[in-house]
C-alpha cells in the first residue's frame, strides 16, 4: 500500500464504482500493557510461573482500563453500522504497546503486551467485514523498545490471528515509521508525531493548522496535490480541522487529524506534563472517502474528567 496505489474494492473483490465509499478508520496510543492502556478483560496469557501449571494469566483491570474497554466496544458497534459491509482500511498511528520503561505495567513480560494488543484488534478484524488492509505507526522509542518493534511484533501477532481465521485481507498488515497511503488516489500523510494541540482554548489546533499548510505549500510548489489528510496521534487528545489553499485552478483542502488514544494518563508524570489538564479524549475516527475526496469525518470521541470532585457542605 506504500510503494502502490491501492485500489478500494467492494465486496467480491472487484473495482468499487465511483458511488462506492469506502473507510480509513483511524486508532492511536493503546499503550497495551499499561495499566491506564487498553486491555481486553477476558485476554489470557501464558501463565507466570511453572508452577501455575496451564492456569493462564488473566490480568486485573484497572476502572481506567474497564472504561476504555467498555467506549471501545460501543466504537465497536457503531463502526460496524457506519461502514455497513462496505471496504475499510485499519491505521494504527503508534504506541501500540506501553514498553517498560515508564509507568506501571500490569504483566512483567515484555513479550505479553503484543499479544493485549493483537486481541484488541481481534474483535474489530473477526466483525466488521470487508477489511482491506492494516498499517500499524511505529510511534515513540522508549514505548516501542526502539526501531519500531513491538509495532512489528504486534503486527506479526495479528496477522498470525488472521491466518488462524483465514481472512487475511489482501493488502495484508505491516508497520512503517511515516507511511504516504494512497488508496483509490486518497492520499493520506501518516505519522506519529506532529504538533501539539495547543495548550489554552484560544491556541487550540493553531499549531496543528500551520503545519499542515506547510506540508501543502510544500507539495503546490512542487506541482503536487497535497494530500487530502495529514495524520498524527502521540498527544492523547483528538484535533480535526480543515485547511483550505485558494489558487487560480481553483480550491484545495487538506484534512490535519490528531487522533485520540485509547489510554488515559493519570499518572504522575502525566499530570505534570500536562499542567494539571482536567479532560482527556479517547475513541474512534473514520474517514469516509468516495471520488478521491475524503466526504466526511466520523468523530468516535469520547471524553473523560480526571478531576476528584466533592461538594462539602
């Protein structure tokens, strides 16, 4: 899907027509393995000790963790009727798993935190049909264990899940660093990290609008169609907007998309890199994309108060 143009089809694997649209449905920052990361609750693992014998190891969920469980299944559910059978694309934009150098972590195996994920993905790959292909960001070192690999390893466990169904989508799963997608001349610029949100109301996405102006003058200037969306996740938060270039032929846009984890943060450092931030996003984003234009944007959002509260009267 990098090096060539992908083709969205429909059901039967035929050329879609034009009427046809198709989904790139968009995830970021899991952080499997970690204890405010995503965590299915029935996910077993091999057991910890030899002495467990074949007990598996099932771990605890944290309240963070069930609620993250619980908005993931309803973006689940509502995925499933947005797309409605038709062709989608599955993004992952990075910090797929935790790693072990920060925070605490709910298994001590490394080798454990792919598998969390892999069984993640499971319920989206084994229910919604008519899945094309996955790519999977290789996002911050030090949650990656450096060139990407838990990525690469979560990949390998999922396409290993595929195989055990036998749905392997024809454009496969793989994991790059900074990946240019063309599908069906949809062009969409993908990376884990860009610029921030913002940090006051009135900054909010102004960072996020200059550098996707940049990416477009960049390519107008060279003769290119810039692409139709610049895609980024590492802030935890979920930005959208929409930039516009005037030129003499006429009108070009470009969709900035920073995408909500699927990880709440309430730990320590957090709290201190964020200066104390109240709210914090997580969900879904698709992108709906018929005659080479991306047609609209599904926001799966949901939003979380970190704030203790109490009324003393």
């Amino acid at each position: 899907m990098t090096r060539r143009q992908a083709k969205p089809p429909v059901a039967g694997g035929q050329s879609s027509p034009r009427s046809e649209s198709w989904f790139a449905l968009l995830h970021s920052d899991w952080h499997a393995g970690y204890r405010y990361g995503i965590c299915p609750p029935d996910v077993e693992l091999d057991p910890l000790d030899e002495e467990d014998g074949d007990e598996p190891f099932i771990p605890q969920l944290t309240t963070t963790q069930g609620i993250l469980w619980e908005w993931l299944l309803a973006d689940l559910a509502k995925s499933r009727e947005i797309i409605d059978g038709r062709a989608w694309y599955h993004v992952h934009v990075g910090d797929i798993c935790h790693g072990t150098n920060l925070g605490e972590i709910v298994t001590p195996r490394l080798a454990d935190q792919p598998v969390i994920a892999a069984m993640a993905m499971k319920p989206w790959h084994a229910t919604i049909p008519n899945l094309q292909g996955m790519r999977i960001i290789k996002g911050t070192a030090v949650h990656s264990m450096k060139h990407g690999s838990l990525e690469m390893i979560t990949a390998a466990a999922i396409r290993a899940q595929m195989r055990e169904r036998g749905e392997m989508p024809r454009f496969g799963v793989r994991a790059f660093y900074h990946d240019e997608l063309d599908i069906g001349d949809v062009r969409f610029d993908i990376a884990h990290k860009g610029p921030p949100p913002g940090r006051r109301v009135w900054l909010d996405s102004n960072e996020l609008r200059w550098y996707v102006r940049d990416i477009m003058l960049y390519h107008l200037k060279n003769g290119r169609r810039p692409p139709q969306a610049v895609i980024r996740g590492h802030y935890h938060d979920r930005r959208i907007t929409h930039v516009h270039e005037h030129l003499d032929s006429g009108l070009v846009d470009t969709w900035g998309i920073i995408v909500p984890a699927y990880s709440i943060f309430v730990d320590d450092w957090t709290r201190g890199a964020t200066q104390s931030k109240a709210h914090m996003n997580s969900g879904t984003i698709l992108l709906e994309c018929r005659d080479k234009e991306i047609i609209k944007v599904h926001d799966l959002t949901h939003t979380l108060d970190l704030r203790h509260k109490e009324v003393l009267r």
